[in-house]
C-alpha cells in the first residue's frame, strides 16, 4: 500500500459494440453505451491505477460507487475513463471517476476499492460453495 499515493491516475479505454449496449446489457431498449459497461470502465481505470502497485497476493475489489450516466455514446465510438486517487483510508482507496467520449464527458463520479490478500479471499469464496 505505501506505493499508492493520493493524485494517481488510471485510464481505461473500449469501442462501443453490441455487447456494451443498454438493449444488450439490459439496463434499457436502446443500442447505446450502457451504464453497467460505463461503470466496469470506470472501475478498470481505478484498477489500472492501483493494481500494479500492490505486493504480489494482493489486489483490490470494488465496494462503492456513485456515478451520474450524463449522454449517451452511440455504437463504433471510441470511450476513455480515468480515475485519479483522492483518498487512501488504510486499506480502502477513493478515487474521482470520469469517462468521455470522443464528443463530450459522458460520465462521472466516486469510486472506492478494497485492497484484499487473494488466499484469505479466495478461502471465504471457497468455504461458499
């Protein structure tokens, strides 16, 4: 963790295609980017910016997010999301999430990740089944 400092960025970037869309995704009947796909994009760009500075053994989980869906991208467009580190609270990391398109900011808002040891997390997955 003490290789994660506040003002750390990451970026994530998809095409818009059919499999990201609100009809196929489910959240709503139109093929534009959906929700659900502009949220797993906010959070790989908040993973990218951690996830390389974690020991081997660790990683992180989402637990929260809060974001505003602001416009709506049409299929073929190009999507970039980044995330910045706002705040490190032991091992919770908040970050500020934002993603445009190549017209306009289409998205954005707070996130926060949970640093976890992937044995003692997979030993509870595992004690689930």
């Amino acid at each position: 963790m003490d290789n994660i400092k506040v003002g750390q960025k990451g970026t994530q970037e998809t095409t818009v295609t059919a499999d990201k869309t609100a009809r196929h995704l489910g959240s709503g009947g139109i093929d534009v980017f959906a929700t659900p796909a502009m949220v797993a994009l906010m959070e790989g760009a908040a993973m990218n910016a951690i996830d390389p500075h974690l020991p081997d053994g660790q990683s992180s989980v989402g637990i929260n997010i809060n974001i505003q869906h602001l416009a709506a991208t049409p299929l073929g467009k190009h999507v970039r999301a980044e995330a910045e580190v706002t705040a490190i609270d032991r091992r919770k990391v908040m970050f500020t999430v934002k993603a445009w398109d190549e017209h306009e900011l289409i998205g954005e808002g707070e996130h926060t990740r949970f640093v976890i040891d992937l044995d003692r997390y997979i030993e509870r997955l595992n004690q689930k089944l």
